[in-house]
C-alpha cells in the first residue's frame, strides 16, 4: 500500500499545475446547466489528448472509459459534475469568469478538472491494475431534473455496470488537506413549491367586502410548519421553507391574488410522498374554508442521498491510509440537495467532500456565492486520493 501510496502521490505532484491549468481554463468559461457544450469539448480534446475512449450521452455529458490491463471483470464508477450558477462573480481574478451573470460558484470546474486529472494517473497505472474505470462527466447537476437522471435513463449504468460510483464535492467549510466522510443518509431530497391564492381583491378599509389572500396564505403558512413540528417522525429531519411571496396590493389595497415559492426537504422517501399529499390538502382546505381558491404544485426534485455504509467505510480507511487519520473528519446530516442521490438510489454510492477552504488566506465563502473560491492546493489531494482510493477499490 505504501508503494502504491507513493506512486499515486508522486504522479498527482507532477501533474498538479496542468490541473490547475484545467481548473482556471473551466472557471474562466462557465457554462450553465444543459448549456455545457464548450465544457464538453474541452473534456474531449483532453481525454483524446491522454489516448482515452469517449461516448457523448444526456447532450453533453461524457462518458469515458479505462479498462485496466490486468485481467478483471471489476467495473467501477467516478463521476463530476459540469454546469455552473447564474451568478455574477466578484471583479479582480485572473482567471474569474468571462461570462457575464454565470459563474462556478460551486466548484464543478474543480470536480471535471480533478477527475481530468484522476484520468491520466489511471492511464498511466493502466498496466498495474485490473478492472474498468467508468468516468462520468454529467451535465446539470444544479437544475432539475438534474443530468444524472436523463444519464441513467440513458444507460450510463450499463455498458458495462459498475458495482459501485464514487464522487467528491468542494466543500469551503472544510481545511485544504482533509476530506469528510458519513456513512448512510447525507443530504436530503429537495422539492419546489408554487403556490396561488386566489381571493377577491379590494380596498383594505371594507374587509368585509373582499377574499383576502394574504390573510389567507399568513394562515397557511403557519399550519403547513404542522406538518414538520407535529406530523412528521422527529427521527427524521424535515424542513419547510418559503422563501418568496408576492402580493401586489398597497397600503390601503387587498390584491387578487398571492403566489408563494418555497422548499420542502427530508430524508425519507415514504414520508416525502405522505408529506406532499398532506401540504396540499391543508393549504387548499384552508383557502376553501376561507372562500378562496389554492392552487399548490409540487414540483418534484431530486431524491436523498444515501452513502452506502460498507462502501463508504472502506473508502474512507482508504482516505487514512492515504491521507492520515488526522486529515479524515466526520460529517453531519447536510440538508442541500445534489442529483449525486439518483445514482445512490441505483447502486453503492460514496459520496465524500474536499476540504479547500483556507482561513489564513482569507478563502471561507461558502458555495453558492459570489465569493466562492477554492484554496487550489485541494486540487493535488484531489486527483491523488481518487486515484488511490479507486485502485485500491479495484483491488
């Protein structure tokens, strides 16, 4: 192992500034999700660069394969995400992005060029292992129905199917140098939520005359956190989040109408179904006691996340025997969302962070903003652990 360890990292610091090289080159040309056809050149031109099959798949996703050529029927899968976030990035990077209002702001273009990088080290050990490497360059993670649900159903798990599939995410809140594990249920499942309310607008000095929706939606907004605090098993996280409304009355004027946007997200499939039936009857019982009309579509997106426990416990040993047992941290339930999950449903996932915040170098925001950055020494950990923990996996 501490051959291999060895090998590995040695080849992970030779090739560590092309990997930056391929990092800078994504974020300074983000593209959003089902959007992604530069990124998907590039990955092509690289992977014809290091002599590696390809087939496109889901528009522009790739999928590449190295097969090992040591005698194996092991098939195993790694997967990056490429879409970025329709976010302005803030001014003064050399290498920021050049694309007004998009930006990857959470780490994709660290995923693709790590797994870039991943892919030469495998090609160059092809010779001291056995097995197939499946390489999974998805498309629109951040939108639903999120491109690992169009790759599955494209067969990306077939032809051949990996017993199992592996993938890292950035993550600021952890120190360059570690990575985080959890066995079991990670992140959650996350639904949108729209709804209307449709009343009878007025003046907001003759009550009595109108329907008034936003006394109507107050109320049910209100009896809807029941259905967290008093419905659902306190065993299971559940949260339920509105985080737009728009009443276009005044001061002195009850509108029409009120439409509210919100986020539904839990750990269990069965509650999440009962949890949806339940939303939707309250709010439109409610706005129907009321004399008003609600109108709640529940727009369905990606399902939880679930690291399988053998699985993950084997790869995260294989992180401490790369990295040390002091680089190697538990992590929390997460209560965001990643389409990962569709692949987890399917087959054994491990599903792990890379830490590249740095406090000293003022590099903290978390994903999501126009701050984001990454400390990119996280970049030589990154291609080397996958490579390690892939080859020990195949073994």
């Amino acid at each position: 192992m501490s051959i291999l360890k060895d090998q590995v990292g040695n080849l992970a610091s030779s090739f560590f500034s092309e990997i930056v090289e391929h990092r800078r080159v994504l974020h300074s040309n983000p593209e959003l999700s089902f959007e992604e056809y530069e990124t998907s050149k590039y990955v092509k031109k690289t992977l014809d660069t290091l002599g590696i099959s390809y087939e496109e798949m889901a528009n522009t996703g790739v999928v590449a394969l190295i097969k090992g050529e040591k005698k194996s029927n092991k098939v195993l899968a790694l997967r990056a995400d490429m879409d970025a976030l329709p976010i302005q990035e803030v001014p003064g990077r050399s290498y920021g992005s050049k694309i007004q209002g998009v930006m990857h702001a959470c780490g994709h273009d660290v995923h693709t060029a790590s797994l870039l990088g991943v892919a030469k080290i495998l090609q160059v050990l092809k010779s001291d292992f056995g097995g197939t490497v499946k390489l999974i360059f998805q498309p629109a993670e951040e939108k639903i129905p999120g491109g690992a649900s169009i790759m599955i159903k494209e067969g990306v798990l077939e032809s051949p199917k990996p017993e199992v599939i592996i993938a890292q995410h950035v993550m600021p809140f952890i120190e360059v140098g570690k990575v985080g594990f959890r066995l079991g249920k990670y992140m959650a499942s996350s639904d949108e939520l729209y709804m209307s309310i449709k009343g009878k607008g007025g003046h907001g000095a003759h009550p009595h005359q109108n329907i008034d929706p936003i006394s109507i939606s107050a109320q049910i907004i209100t009896a809807l956190q029941q259905i967290v605090s008093r419905t659902a098993d306190p065993r299971i996280p559940t949260v339920l989040s509105w985080g737009k409304i728009i009443g276009l009355g005044a001061t002195n004027v009850v509108p029409d109408v009120v439409s509210l946007e919100g986020t539904f997200r839990t750990f269990d499939e069965e509650w999440r179904n009962k949890a949806h039936q339940k939303m939707k009857k309250m709010a439109e019982g409610i706005a129907e006691s009321m004399g008003a009309v609600c109108d709640f579509e529940i727009r369905k997106g990606y399902p939880f996340l679930i690291n399988e426990p053998v699985l993950t416990d084997r790869v995260r040993r294989f992180a401490i025997e790369y990295l040390g047992n002091e680089n190697v941290v538990d992590l929390d339930l997460w209560p965001a969302a990643e389409d990962f999950a569709y692949y987890s449903q399917e087959i054994d996932a491990c599903f792990y962070r890379l830490g590249t915040g740095n406090k000293d170098k003022g590099i903290c925001s978390a994903v999501h903003t126009s701050t984001f950055d990454i400390d990119e020494d996280a970049l030589e950990l990154s291609i080397g652990l996958m490579a390690y923990i892939t080859l020990r996996q195949l073994d």
